[in-house]
C-alpha cells in the first residue's frame, strides 16, 4: 500500500500532517467507532451514505482488495464496474496519502522462496524454534540495530521486552553485541536461558564441522534479568552496564521488538530523560494497551490539538493486519464469513439478553463449515445462553445473505486503520523532536510477514546520512 514516508517531512511538514489526520478521523469517526459485530443490531450498512451502498454493494471479496484497498491481485488490472460517488474516492485516496508507507526501501528476493519455513538470510541454529515471522523480524530489527551501535558508539544493548530471547540471542550471538535481556516474566526468561545454551552447544557443534567458519572472538550469551519495566518510572537496573566502560560512562542503545502498548512509552521516557542512552529502535504493538492518558498522546504539539483523543476503539483497529486481509480477499475463503456469522449471533443474544452486549466468543473451530444456525447454536453455549433457544431461520439466511456487505463494512474500517497507527507513531516523533533529538520511522519488515513494522530510530546526534545505510538491506 502506497503511503507518506516520515523522512520526507520536515518538522513542520509532521505538525501539519498531525493537523490533516485528526481532521480526517473526526470525519470518519463514525466507520471507525463501529463494531462489525454490530452490523445488524445498530444497522451499519444504513450509516453509510446511499452512494456508497450502491457503489459497493454487490462487491466479491477480490474487487473489494482491488477497487477499495488499492491491492489487485499479482497481474490484475484495477476496473470499475460503475462509477464511484468522488466522496468514496477521495476516503480510498486520503487513507493512501496520509497513512506512513509501510513499504521497505530495499528490494531484494525473498527470504523464503527456497523454504517458507526457513529464512535463507539466517544460519540453521538462529531458526530453531523461531517461526518464519520472527526469523524475518529479528534478522532485520538486529542488523539495524548492530548499524546503529557502530554508528553511536553503544557499548551495550538493552532488549526490553525481551521474551523468549530470540532477538537477544541473534544480536549477541549472531551480530557479537554486548546485550542485556530484560524480560517481566520469570517463565519466559528460564526459557530463554535454555535456549542460550542448546544455540552455544548447536554454534560449537557446527564450528568443529567447518573449521574455517570458527569465532575469532569470545562469544557474549545475553544477560538476562527478570525485571518489570514501570512504564511511569525509571528502572535502574534497565540502566545499569553489564560492564565498566573502559572510557567515560556507558552508552546504551535501547530496543524492543513489538513492545506492547506503554512498554514502547517507557522505552522513549528512558530514552529522553537518561544521559547513558544515546540510541532507540523500538517497533511498537498492541496499542489499544495504551494508558490514557499517559499513553497517548506525548507531544505537546497534539495535545494542544482539538479532538486528539483515540479512544480503545480506534486504538484497537490500528492494529489489524491491512495486507493480510487484502490477502484472505483475493482469496475469497470461506473464512470471511465469520464476521457476518458473529454478527448475526448478535442479534440472537441481544433478544434473548438485551443487557448482554458484544459479550467475547471462544473460539469456535471450522466456522466456514458450519451452517449459520449451527455456529449460533454454538455461540450461545459460549456465552451461557441456551443452544436450544428457539431461532428465527429466516432472519438468520437474510443475515448470511448480507455477507458481502459485511466484509465491505469491515474492509472500509480497515482502509482507515493505519491512519491512526501513523497518528501514534506520529505523536512520537514530535514528542522526541520537541525535546531536540533526531528521531525517524522507516519500515523494516516486509508488511505482508509483519504489520507492525516501522521502527522508530532515534539518536542524540544528528542522523544524517546514516538513515540510508541503517534502511539498506545486507547481502
């Protein structure tokens, strides 16, 4: 998906681009706040103005890929079957032109072609016990991260968020960085650790098969420590050097892979308020998780803004998978049905508990072979009802008749999603510049394997020419 690229903007270019979102939010609010689980109970599709119910209705799942998210399928030509009312263009036209491109600069062929399971840029003993998804992510946000020490100077690596380890391991272990694990849950960490030493037995073992690949200098595992960031306080031991620089004081790089909701926060608080770290790559997730307030917004230049606020909702939304949708679209599976079948159940659970709203459904398996009153059956039982309420058939295959609209509905509010992620990262940004530091977002992950995928580079010195080599991708 095309898109607006941060470092193309000047610090005032990102105040206006600020302005212009929040702007096009307020106006759209509505497809926005909307629950798809509602679609019948609150009528949704009537929300939508007559011209745009003309205009999609009746749309297969690959025109709404192609016409309304701007993804045709490999070879596909873009067609309109009618004329589009221009109030719909220019909705499909905004959320391409103001949304951050989560397109990477660097081109090169895919990792997986030889093996969708095995990333072919990392050794055997980094994949093991590493899906696809990750092996990609911690490849590239280490490599990044490996540049951005050499460039500041860093004499230790701090992982917040650190988890099983797998990004700690490969920077350490694989990239040669001192790196410190911090990690909030014991469990994790314990496995962590496990899994630093079968990745040194596994290293070793290889190194006696290829002798001339052996390590010239001492391997470093990750120190890993059991530790609860408090997203509103520092945390020492976050700060502390694993050892006594030979000049001066300690310089940190801090970074977190998908660091979820108010970690990310706390990663840019230590970050502006420390003196010992000089670098942040962060790759934020999960950010309905967010405090409010404390959470967002940080800058000061958005929260002067009139109608800033993004409630749990829109926070929620941000973090749907654009091009893993577009995806299931050209495929046009049977799984698209599943939101039409919960919002049907809907329906069901509020005549039979009108108090009962949006109440959470365990996963209910095969969805796509069941018939609608089957899953509804099921849904009940999930939610404590009666299965053997009495059913209005009729008004359930009107319901299922309706599927198409729904993932049409579904589909705008997805257009409109990394709006709102842009206007968080964005809020960031400013709230690093206000305090004179020089901060970038570039995208590293390829967006179909990861979403989430720009990473906000920060420094204490000016970036310069640094940008280009921290984007470009490694032989």
């Amino acid at each position: 998906m095309p898109g607006i690229s941060a470092r193309g903007l000047s610090h005032e270019g990102r105040r206006q681009l600020a302005v212009n979102l929040i702007r096009v939010l307020a106006l759209y609010r509505s497809i926005l706040d909307a629950y798809i689980i509602e679609f019948f109970t609150d009528n949704l599709w009537d929300t939508l103005p007559c011209s745009w119910q003309e205009a999609l209705d009746g749309l297969n799942p690959p025109q709404l890929a192609t016409m309304l998210l701007g993804m045709p399928g490999e070879g596909e030509v873009v067609r309109y079957r009618s004329v589009w009312p221009l109030t719909l263009l220019a909705l499909k036209s905004t959320a391409c032109a103001l949304a951050f491109t989560r397109t990477p600069g660097f081109q090169t062929a895919s990792e997986f072609l030889e093996n969708p399971s095995q990333s072919s840029r990392l050794t055997a003993p980094f994949r093991k016990h590493v899906r696809p998804k990750k092996q990609h992510e911690i490849r590239r946000l280490g490599e990044l991260v490996k540049k951005l020490s050499d460039f500041t100077g860093c004499t230790q690596v701090v992982d917040v968020g650190s988890g099983q380890g797998h990004l700690s391991r490969f920077m350490a272990l694989g990239l040669g960085l001192m790196v410190k694990s911090i990690e909030g849950d014991q469990r994790l960490v314990e496995r962590a650790q496990r899994l630093d030493q079968e990745l040194l037995q596994a290293l070793e073992k290889e190194e006696k098969r290829n002798p001339q690949v052996v390590q010239t200098s001492p391997r470093h595992s990750p120190h890993h420590v059991v530790r609860w960031v408090d997203p509103t306080a520092l945390c020492e031991e976050l700060l502390l050097p694993l050892e006594n620089p030979c000049q001066g004081r300690a310089r940190l790089l801090l970074t977190g892979l998908h660091a979820c909701g108010d970690l990310s926060v706390a990663l840019l608080r230590h970050f502006s308020c420390c003196p010992e770290v000089v670098a942040l790559a962060s790759v934020g997730c999960c950010y309905m998780k967010l405090s409010d307030p404390g959470g967002y917004p940080l800058s000061q230049w958005v929260a002067g803004l009139p109608g800033y606020e993004l409630p749990y909702r829109l926070r929620e939304g941000a973090c749907h998978a654009l091009e893993e949708y577009a995806e299931r679209l050209q495929k046009a599976g049977p799984g698209l049905r599943t939101h039409c079948y919960r919002a049907a159940l809907e329906t069901v659970i509020r005549r039979a508990r009108p108090e009962l709203r949006r109440p959470g459904v365990q996963g209910i398996p095969r969805v796509h072979e069941l018939k609608i009153e089957e899953y509804v059956q099921r849904g009940l039982q999930r939610v404590g009802l009666d299965p053997q309420l009495p059913l209005n058939l009729a008004a359930l295959q009107a319901h299922q008749a309706q599927e198409n609209r729904v993932v049409a509905f579904f589909s705008l509010a997805l257009l409109l999603a990394p709006l709102v992620e842009t206007l968080i990262l964005l809020d960031r940004l400013l709230y690093l510049q206000e305090q004179g530091f020089h901060a970038e977002l570039l995208p590293i992950f390829s967006p179909e394997l990861s979403p989430r995928n720009l990473v906000l580079v920060a420094t204490k010195m000016p970036l310069g020419q640094a940008l280009s080599i921290l984007e470009t991708e490694d032989s």
